[in-house]
C-alpha cells in the first residue's frame, strides 16, 4: 500500500497531491509555493510593511497631539475656575470678621 503513494521513477514531485475541500464540497486551488514572488514581491512587502508602521506611529502622534490639545483647551477654564473659588473664600472670611467660614452641603 506504501508503494502506492511512492514516486515513479520518472516522476519529479516527491509528495502525493494535496486535495483541499471547502465544507460545500467544492476544491480550493492550490496554495502557490512560499518562494514563488519574485524580488519585486518581496521588495512591495517590505515596503508595505514599513509604510503601516510609518502610518501608526502617525496615528499616535496624532493622537497624543489631540490630547495636549484638549489639556490645553481645558487648564484655562479649570485655572478661571479656582480664581472664582479662590475670590468666594477669601470674600467670605474678609466679611466675616474673624469668624470661621462655614460650608454648607444641601441634600435632596
């Protein structure tokens, strides 16, 4: 039985087809041997490679830009914020005469 999947003597391929069936019951073609592009191939994969990588390190840069962007937008009005508060209080005790501020929390 072992002789069977054997080469003939005038045969050049050393291994036994592969057939390769889709569930429907339909043959896929066969996968192109791993070294059949050329150097054009090769060169396009590398490059397609490196331009991806280009891509997402720009891609993060751009978001980090966005970021201090927003931060930027953001520390203004967060600095205005404190200045009210920081004038409220020191109103508040400057009226007070010497008496402690008081806080008061409303519940519902």
């Amino acid at each position: 039985m072992d002789n069977f999947r054997q080469p003939g003597p005038h045969s050049r391929d050393h291994h036994p087809p592969v057939l390769d069936m889709t569930p429907e019951g339909e043959f896929r073609d066969s996968q192109p041997p791993a070294g059949a592009g050329g150097w054009l191939d090769r060169a396009l994969a590398r490059l397609g490679g490196a331009a991806l990588l280009v891509s997402l390190v720009t891609g993060g840069l751009v978001l980090a830009a966005l970021a201090v962007l927003f931060v930027g937008l953001l520390l203004p009005v967060a600095i205005i914020g404190g200045l009210v508060a920081f004038g409220s209080l020191w109103w508040r005790m400057r009226r007070g005469g010497g008496r402690p501020v008081r806080f008061v929390v409303m519940r519902r």
